[in-house]
C-alpha cells in the first residue's frame, strides 16, 4: 500500500500554477510510505525520495521564494531502512534543507529555518537517531552528520546572522561500537562558529555562544566524555579535545571580550574547569595521563566586587597521572606557569594586583 498526500498548494494547474512556477517530486517504492509537500510562493523546488522497508514519513513546507528541500529516506540495504521521520520547515528566501536516512530505522531528523539564504544538512547512516537544526535569521548555516552509529542525538538552534554550526558523531574503534552521543549547540548572535566531533560512544557535547564572532570547537575520541562551553561576549575562542574515557572539560568565558581557552586531555578520568571573567585573558591546559585535576579561574564574579581579569595568561602541561593544578588570578596582566612531571603531585597559585 502507498500513500500520497499532495495539498492543493501543490496540485493547482493552469495558469495559476504556471505562475506560482513551484516544483515538486516525489518518488516512492515500498509499503505504507508516506509523503506530504506544501509550498506556497515562487520558484520552490521539493524532492522526496523513499525507498525501503516501509513506513517512512516524510513532510516538507516551503513558504517564499527559491526555496530548496530534500528528502531521501534510502540506503544499500533499502529493506532495512524503515519508520523514519524527516520533517523540513522553510519560510523566507533561497533557503536550501537536505535531509537523509540511510541503512536504518526509526531515525527523526527535523529542520526549520525561517529567513533567507539559510543551509541545513543532515545525514544518519543507522538507526534511532535524532537531529534537531532550528535556524533564525539570514546567512547560517548547520550540518549534523550520524556515520554507522546509532542511538546518537544533535540538537542546533542558531538566532543570528552567518552562524555556522558542525556537528559530527561517528563509530568507535570497530564499526558498529559506540553511540548514545549528545551534541547541542544553542547561538544567538552574529557569525558564531561551533564545531562539535564526536567518536565513540556515550560522549556529550553542550555550547552556548551568546555575543559575535565567537569560536567553539571539541572533539570527543573514545567514551564516556563530558565537555561543555559557555561564551558570553564576543570573539571568544574555546578549544576542547579529549582523546580516552571519562574525561570532563568545562570552559566558560564572560564579562569581556577577547578570551582564549584551550584544553587538551589525553588519557582517562581527567578534569578541567576554565573560567575566565573579564577581557583579552588566555588559559592553556595539556594534561597527558589518568586521574589529573585542574583549575583556572582568571578573574572571579563571586568576590562581592566581582574582581574581573584582563590581559592574564594561564599555563598548566601535566605529564603523569593524579596531579593536580590550581590556578587563580585577579587583576591584570598576571602571568602563571605550572609544569608537573610524574604523579600526585599538587601545585597552588594565586595571584592579584
């Protein structure tokens, strides 16, 4: 059985339809697949593919002008690609959604994107994944890619102008180990980047960009990785990297513009929180081993005056397991270096002016 829902939107003739100049296609095999397509306005072309076990869904609505959308619930194995969901949502001017399923069942992709000139990307080879692209505004652009992995969530909300946010979660060591990853990325403002890369299994991901011009970026190689960033201002930069097990990372940089955070942990069960108040300050964390702590706050809005730091560097390179760096400074212009070599061992600095 197939089903076929076309609106009156799409199914005009004449000269009423020749005006509107809005193209739809839509090509299915298989049992009880639907496909519902709505477009109103000029020159919107919509594509829907369905090819596989059965039960897909697919529903697209296009409102302006020169929209673009694609559906393609298929894959090399087309009797396992089965109960899919994929819902495309457009309102504005020369927007483009694509959207795949692939080699999988009971995936949910669902983009929305209400503006102009506005790019969502999704692809999922495997099943019972999710993706969410929720995009305002003009000129950005989300991709959110799942390769052989199942189970995995991304989640992207940009409010702006000429954001762009990547997210990308992958197989571990052997093809079909890994996934339950979570990736969410929330912006508001204007060209924002955030890149998120996950490989492995039950790693999450959490940024928030709240200002301009700011850069996220982690990677997550192994399992059980937890990495959050928190921007506040404008062209901040946040690097996380975590290569093993159960390591954590939290940056978080406000009250002025012009951070630097950069965390970089290889082995397993390490820690790190980084947060930086205040304007043009730079922490830097290498930690190669198992079990290391480290913390760096530059500038602290807990102190009742809420003592801000500018133009502070932080150093912490640990190599060795159980070692633990501690690092505060207030003020301006501090300069700190820790370097740990071997294990438990523990390093203090505070400073202010």
């Amino acid at each position: 059985m197939k089903k076929v829902i076309l609106s009156a939107a799409a199914l005009m003739f004449g000269a009423f339809a020749f005006a509107q100049q809005n193209n739809s296609d839509i090509d299915q095999s298989g049992t009880s697949n639907v496909a519902e397509v709505k477009q109103s306005g000029n020159i919107n072309d919509s594509d829907v593919f369905q090819q596989g076990g059965g039960e897909n869904e697919a529903y697209a609505t296009q409102s302006g002008v020169n929209n673009t959308s694609e559906i393609q619930q298929a894959g090399s194995q087309p009797f396992k690609v089965k109960n899919n969901l994929a819902t495309i949502v457009q309102t504005g001017d020369n927007n483009i959604s694509f959207a795949r399923s692939q080699d999988g069942e009971f995936n949910v992709i669902t983009t929305t994107s209400v503006g102009n000139d506005n790019n969502a990307y999704v692809k999922q080879i495997g099943s019972r994944n999710g993706s969410i692209i929720d995009q305002q505004g003009d000129n950005n652009v989300a991709s959110s890619t799942v390769t052989f992995s199942n189970d995995n969530s991304s989640t992207i909300l940009q409010t702006g102008n000429g954001n762009e946010s990547r997210t990308a979660q992958r197989y571990g060591p052997i093809r079909g180990d890994g996934g339950n990853n979570t990736s969410t990325v929330t912006v508001n403002g204007n060209d924002n980047d955030a890149f998120t890369d996950q490989t492995g299994g039950n790693n999450k991901s959490t940024m928030k960009q709240d200002g301009n011009e700011n850069l996220s970026d982690t990677d997550q190689v192994g399992d059980n990785n937890y990495a959050k960033t928190t921007q506040l201002e404008n062209l901040s930069e946040s690097f996380i990297t975590q290569t093993g097990d159960g390591n954590s990372a939290t940056v978080r940089q406000y009250a002025n513009d012009s951070n630097m955070s950069d965390v970089d942990q290889i082995g397993n069960n390490n820690s790190a929180n980084v947060d930086q108040f205040g304007g043009n300050n730079m922490s830097t964390i290498l930690s190669t081993g198992n079990g290391n702590i480290n913390v760096v706050d530059q500038g602290d809005q807990n102190i009742s005056n809420q003592a801000r730091s500018f133009d502070s560097t932080s150093s912490i390179i640990q190599l060795g397991n159980m070692n633990k760096g501690t690092v505060l400074q207030l003020g301006n212009s501090q300069i700190s270096t820790v370097n740990q070599m071997g294990n438990m061992n523990t390093a203090n600095v505070t400073q202010g002016n």
